[in-house]
C-alpha cells in the first residue's frame, strides 16, 4: 500500500479521505448527510425545493474533490499542496461569513474552522518541510524518490 511521503501530504490525504467519505455518505444516504450537518429533513418538500438535487451536486463535488486530494498526496504534488491553502483558507471565510450574515445554519461556522485548521495544518506542515529541507534534515522534494 502506498501512503503519502511527506508531513504536508499527509495532511492533504486525511483532508481528501474525509471530504470523499462524506461525499459518499450524502450520495448513498442524504438525511444521514444532513443529520451529519446538525440538519433536519423535512419529511415532505415544498414544490420547488430543490434541496437534494443541491445535496447531491455538493457531495459528488466532494467524492471528488476527496479523490483528488488523496492522489495529489501520493503523488506528493507540492505545487497543488501549496494552492489549497489559500483556497481553503476562502472556504472558511466564505462559510463562516454566511453563517453570521444568516445565510447558513450555524453549523457552517464549524464547517469553516474545519477547513482554516485544515489549511492551516497544511501551512504550517509545508513551512516544516521546507524549513527541514534547508538544513539537511530530510532530502529536497526534487531528491525524493517514488
């Protein structure tokens, strides 16, 4: 079994594993989904509730996304590292902004620190690796071998 090579990539494939297994959960079961969310579901929809076909782009969006982060890790694509931690660092402002503003449950504040940790775990595990990299400690990512 291959697993990812490095602090940063470890960090990516946790985060895509997660993001690929909940975008399964709301694929296969969309209540247990929105239970996960802290959300009800209510046992009949309004005429142009068109909340599961939203629930079901939203989590195929994270299968796979989830997928992509995990291939990303294995593959130890630093440059793609790099790039997720501005945009999840976004993420989690856009949530959390649209929970405060009520445009989102309360639950997406969570949501929104799950992804600052997330990137920030990312950050701060890139910085390491470079930093071990400039005194020796471990081989350059362009030294590494598959």
């Amino acid at each position: 079994m291959r697993l990812p090579r490095s602090a940063p990539g470890w960090t990516i494939a946790v985060f895509g594993v997660l993001a690929a297994a909940l975008g399964a959960v709301g694929l296969v079961s969309p209540d247990v989904q929105l239970s996960l969310l802290g959300l009800g579901a209510p046992d009949e929809r309004a005429a142009g509730d068109f909340t599961p076909a939203f629930l079901t782009a939203s989590s195929m969006a994270a299968l796979n996304m989830g997928v992509y982060y995990v291939l990303a890790a294995l593959a130890d694509w630093r440059a793609f590292f790099r790039w997720t931690v501005p945009f999840r660092l976004l993420t989690c402002t856009v949530f959390i902004v649209a929970a405060i503003g009520g445009r989102a449950p309360d639950v997406f504040v969570g949501v929104g620190v799950w992804e600052g940790l997330g990137a920030a775990a990312t950050a701060v595990a890139l910085r390491y690796d470079r930093r071990q990299a400039a005194v020796g400690a471990v081989p350059a990512v362009s030294e590494r071998r598959p």
